[in-house]
C-alpha cells in the first residue's frame, strides 16, 4: 500500500467516528425539540452536514486510492448513513490498515512475494 492509500483510508477512518457522534447527537437535539423548548438542531444539523459531506469525499478518494470491490465501497457508505455506522467503519478501517502494515513489512523482509 502506497503512502496515499494510507493516507485515504485514515482520513475516513479519523472522520468516521465524528460522523456518528454527530447524527446521535443530531437524533438526540430532534427528540429534544419535538419534547421541550430546547432547539439545537440547525447548528447539530450543520455540524453533521458538514462532518457527513467530509465523510462523503473521503470515502470516495480511499475507494478510488484502494480499489475496494464494489461490495466493500458500498459496505463503508451503508454504514455512514446508520446512526452508529461510523463506528463500525472505523473499526474495520483500523483493521485493515493494521493488516496493510504487515503485509508490507513482510514483503520488505521476503517473507512473501506479494
């Protein structure tokens, strides 16, 4: 894996759990209007915009930088659309950038002619 691969996949991986946080919190600001006088969901609502259209460009470069079969890409925007998705992504992500890292060390060493 090149250095712009990793790079991808950790900026998706880095976003991914702000995402999620934000849409539980954008639920929780929703709940709260509807069931008192609170309203916090322009700015909760702004802040997961922003942090989702973020999440959006990174998976797009880490799908093109990767080249995740159909059913992987489509796996990491699935689950930036479920209220706890993020953090799955995230998790997955970090694995498979553990796996990369060896990997490569172990094509550096001549362990595998990969």
């Amino acid at each position: 894996m090149d250095i712009k691969t990793a790079s991808a996949l950790r900026r998706l991986r880095l976003v991914s759990a702000p995402e999620a946080v934000s849409f539980l919190l954008l639920i929780v600001c929703s709940v709260l209007k509807r069931t008192t006088d609170f309203n916090a969901v322009p700015v909760m609502g702004m802040v997961h915009g922003v942090l989702f259209i973020l999440y959006v460009l990174f998976w797009l470069d880490a799908w093109n930088r990767a080249k995740w079969p159909l059913g992987r890409g489509v796996l990491y925007f699935v689950l930036s659309v479920l209220p706890t998705g993020g953090f799955f992504a995230e998790r997955k992500l970090k694995g498979e950038a553990e796996d990369a890292v060896i990997a490569s060390r172990a094509r550096r060493e001549g362990i595998v002619n990969a």
